[in-house]
C-alpha cells in the first residue's frame, strides 16, 4: 500500500514550490506525483496547422518526487506523517501519525 495516492491533499515541503498545496492528480511509477498546481513550467509549443495545434508559450505541470512532498493534515493544519494499522475487519487503512485519524480520500 502507498502511503500517498491519487486524490490526496499534499504540501511541497521542499523546493522552489515549498509551502504549496494540491491535490495529487496521478502517480507516475513508484517514485514521482503529477500535483495539482506545483511545479509549473513554461513550455514552447511550435503550431502544427494539420492536427490544430497552436503555437505559443503555454504552462504545464511536472512531476515532482514523492520524498518533496508531504500529506496535510486539515485538522493540524500542517503536514504530517503516514502510518499503517489494521481496522476492525483486518483491513489496512493509512493513519496520520500525530493524532492517529485515518486518512479520507
């Protein structure tokens, strides 16, 4: 089990986005997160009259890796930890680590 997936809120802990939040959109393979609004780059896109494509700068998010960033707790207000337990049908679920809540996705 991952200990941050698709869908879960996130801050930048380190890095020129440091202190950001978002929203992971995908992963990509085990070590990187596609986040919501974090690590935008500007990117130079020449027209392509056949498929439609318009030529100009246009912003894209890229990957960032999974050690940069840390869950958020909403109740703490500030990142956090994940933990593993198993619930009552001896399922594992992921726990934040200060208040031992389970996280929502």
């Amino acid at each position: 089990m991952r200990k941050i997936k698709k869908g879960d809120d996130v801050i930048v802990i380190t890095g020129k986005d440091k202190g950001k939040k978002g929203t992971v959109l995908r992963t990509i393979g085990t070590e990187r997160l596609l986040v919501q609004g974090i690590n935008s780059v500007k990117k130079h896109q020449k027209p392509n009259p056949s498929t439609g494509v318009t030529g100009g700068i246009t912003s894209k998010e890229m990957s960032i890796h999974i050690s940069n960033v840390a869950i958020y707790n909403f109740s703490l207000k500030k990142a956090d930890r994940v933990g593993f337990r198993l619930d009552s049908n001896d399922k594992k679920v992921r726990i934040f680590r200060t208040t031992n809540e389970l996280i929502e996705v």
